[in-house]
C-alpha cells in the first residue's frame, strides 16, 4: 500500500512539472501564435528524466544504507533551530535592508532586483540547511 501511493506521488509530481512546463510553453509562444514543440518535449523529457533520476539515486542509496534513518532526532532538533534563527534573521535582515533604503532616498525598488533578492536568500538558506543536516 505504502509503495502505491509512493508511485501515485511520483506520477503527480511529474504531471505538475509537465503541465506548468507546457503552460510555460503557450505563454512564451502566444504572442506568435506558435506552439513550439521541440520546448515542449524538452519539458516533458526533463520531467520524466529528472525523477526517474531521483528515483534511482534514492533506491541505491537505501540500498547502500539498509535500514538506517537519513536523519535523526539530533538532527531534526538542530534543522529545527537553524530554521527558526533564520526565520528571525530573514525577517529582522530585510526589514532593516528596506529602512536603509528608504533613508537614502529609494521609494521604488525594480522587481528583477527583488528576484535576485530573493535567489540569494534562497541559496543561502539552502546551503545552510544542507550543512546544519550533516551535523
């Protein structure tokens, strides 16, 4: 039962990933009134490839490992404070960014350099939250 709504997770997950990478493909093309399916199957491709890749890195890893947990009580403890700290950091960080800009004048901020924005933080709570899991 377990295994089925595994693969029932799997099959939805690559759908979603199809569907937006398809709904990205008719906006893109709209304008022209070009549908380009060459993109299309490269979305689809991805799609399918990608998961079927992270399935099987995570069987050979079970495999490798057998029954050992990927993490443990210790580590969710300490993923669980690093989160919080970050959460306050993120927050206290960007609420002070805003006030400094704001006193040197900048009423507008451009939406591609909240996007960068944004990325960065992304990266580096990623590569926080990979490091705090090791330990």
């Amino acid at each position: 039962m377990k295994r089925r709504y595994e693969i029932l997770i799997y099959l939805f997950i690559v759908m979603m990933f199809i569907v937006g990478g398809l709904l990205g493909v008719y906006l893109i093309g709209k304008e022209e009134g070009v549908f380009d399916f060459g993109l299309a199957a490269s979305v689809i491709g991805g799609s399918v490839g990608g998961i079927l890749i992270s399935l099987f890195v995570t069987r050979w890893l079970k495999k490798r490992r057998g029954n050992i947990p990927e993490v443990d009580e210790r580590s969710l403890v300490l993923m669980r404070r690093y989160f919080l700290g970050v959460l306050y950091v993120v927050l206290i960080g960007s609420g002070a960014l805003l006030l400094v800009l704001f006193g040197m004048g900048i009423q507008y901020i451009e939406t591609g350099m909240l996007i960068v924005y944004m990325m960065i933080l992304y990266v580096l709570i990623g590569i926080g939250a990979v490091v705090v899991k090791r330990f």
